[in-house]
C-alpha cells in the first residue's frame, strides 16, 4: 500500500512537474506587441502575480507564482517599468524581472536651452510625475539645495533615461550634479590669468558662447574675443544677452530702442558679465571659456552661412560689416 501511494506520488510529481516545464517554455498568449506593464515596488510574489494578470501579460497567476518559487525567484523580482517587444515564455519573463531589465525612456535638454524650455520639457513628459508644476524658481531651487538665486544655466544639456514615475525633482538633480562635475573638472584644467572671479561667472561666459554660435570650431575662438574685451574694459555687446533681459519684450527681431533699453543684461550699455547664463552651455563652450585659443581679435560679425569673420581692430570689423551685413550677402 505505501509503495503504491510513493508510485502515485512520483507519477504526479513527474506530471505536475513536465506540466510545469511546459507551461514555462511556452509563448504567453499575449495580446498584442509590444506589451507595457509596471510592478510596483514592495509587491510580494502574490502581488507581482496578480499584477501581471491585470495587465494582460500572464493567465495564470498561481502557476507564475509556483514556477517563480521552483526557480528561487519569488524574492529577486524587480519593480520597474516593462516592455515586451517578442514572443516571450514565463521562464523569459522571470528572467526579465530578475535582472531587472526596466524600461527606461529618455527625457533630452538641448545646449542653448533656457530653464523655462527646460520645464516645459518636463511638464510635457509622460512618464514623469510632476512634483515641480506648480513650484516657483526659488522653491524649485530650495527643494535641490542649490545656493544659487537663479536657475539659469545650472543644469547640464544631456539625454536623462527616465523611469517612469520617477519626479521631474530627481532629473533636475541629476543635471544639475552633472553640470557641477563637468565645471569642477574644467575650472581646475582651465588656463592662468583669465578674467573669472569664480566658476559661475565662467559658466555664464559659456552660456553666452553658446548662444553666438553653433560651430563647435568657432567657440574658443568667440570666447577668446569676449575675454579680451572684458580684459580691455569694453562692452560685451553680445546681442543674446540683450534678447535674455527683453524677455517676453523680443519680438523676434532686435531693434536699436532693444540695444538701448537698460536691463542687468543690457551688455551694450553696462560693463561686464551679465549677471547670470542665459541658457545651458554644453562642455564644448564651458571649455571654450575656460581654454580659450590665443588671439587678439575684439569684433566678429556673422557671415550669413554660420561662421563668423574675427577682427582685431574696429576698422577691419566695419570693413567686414559692410561686406558681410550692409550689402546684404
């Protein structure tokens, strides 16, 4: 009698067992591709079941729950946010959720941005939860500890993997932290003798080279004319900075009332750096204004094709202007 009970034992065992493999070298029923789902964090195995067979993703929960515990899985599971663009078995899945293969989407600021671009970048993104909607700048600044009174320029222009439900509060903070690595790094490689009184007027420098041009080739270059002009105690006269402190004011084209209006960032008529960036540099300008190439040209005007012609002198500028600007090439 007990050794037909063990016979019948084993026989179900092995059944029970080969249904089990089965059931997990077999394509879930999926739908369609690709499927999207999310675990959320502290769900138990029970949890983690239930939550994939709302989704559509499995039919059977107590079978994933018994495969899972077979596999030693049951506590390894990750949260996150899933994508599954194949045909996938459960054994695939498991393996998916124990490694922790999230999705992560991206979120992406671009060198020249403005921090209200910056924003409306992370409102308009759907995987974000927007903590910093309704907060003003300084609240926004408080809520990351940075010292700073404004917000322009202190955060580095990169591509951010986002996963999903994560706060807007924590991509800040990664580009910001960003942007102070890359400055730390810069400032102390930067050359002797330049005309910053600390790494935040070099950052504002290079937000300014950032906005005058988009020629990588050409920005050491600009950086090197706005440091001899700051050494030789004249006027930026950088016309981005003037468009900056106009705000809401520009309506697109620059006029002369625009060059004569008094704002702190007005560089035609107050000396020196405005007071802060006016937009994202990327490390190509920080560089720039930390490394310019030895030169002593004072004036650039803009050729039309997007390089520029550098002069050293205001009667070669004029000569380039009229060539360049006045005669409409």
């Amino acid at each position: 009698m007990i050794k037909r009970l063990i016979v019948v034992l084993l026989v179900a065992l092995l059944v029970m067992g080969a249904g089990l493999l089965w059931y997990a070298r077999t394509p879930l029923p999926l739908k369609s591709l690709p499927v999207e789902f999310t675990l959320k964090p502290g769900s138990s195995l029970t949890a983690v079941a239930e939550q994939l067979r709302q989704q559509g993703v499995i039919e059977s929960s107590w079978r994933f729950r018994l495969l899972a515990r077979m596999l030693g899985d049951a506590a390894r599971i990750k949260a996150g946010h899933y994508i599954l663009g194949r045909a996938t078995t459960p054994f695939e899945l498991l393996r998916k959720l124990t490694q922790g293969e999230v999705s992560l989407r991206e979120i992406v600021f671009i060198e020249g941005w403005t921090f209200q671009q910056m924003r409306d970048a992370l409102n308009a993104h759907p995987a974000l939860r927007h903590d910093t909607a309704n907060m003003s700048e300084t609240q926004i600044l408080t809520a990351l500890n940075i010292p700073e009174a404004h917000a322009e320029g202190l955060f580095f222009p990169a591509k951010y993997y986002v996963d999903p439900g994560n706060s807007d509060i924590s991509i800040l903070r990664r580009a910001y932290e960003t942007m102070q690595l890359h400055l730390a790094k810069e400032w102390a490689a930067r050359q002797p003798g330049l005309p910053y009184e600390n790494p935040y007027q070099a950052l504002t420098m290079a937000s300014i080279v950032e906005k005058e041009t988009g020629m990588a080739s050409e920005r050491p270059l600009i950086a090197a004319v706005f440091i001899n002009r700051l050494r030789n105690g004249m006027r930026l006269q950088t016309d981005p900075s003037v468009i900056y402190g106009l705000g809401d004011a520009f309506d697109g084209n620059l006029h002369k009332r625009d060059l004569l209006a008094d704002t702190p960032y007005n560089t035609y008529t107050r000396a020196g750096l405005p007071p802060t960036p006016i937009a994202m540099p990327g490390l190509d300008s920080i560089h720039a204004a930390l490394n310019p190439v030895p030169s002593q040209a004072l004036y650039f005007v803009a050729k039309g094709n997007g390089s520029h012609v550098f002069s050293d002198n205001l009667e070669e500028h004029n000569r380039a202007v009229m060539r360049y600007q006045k005669n409409g090439n």
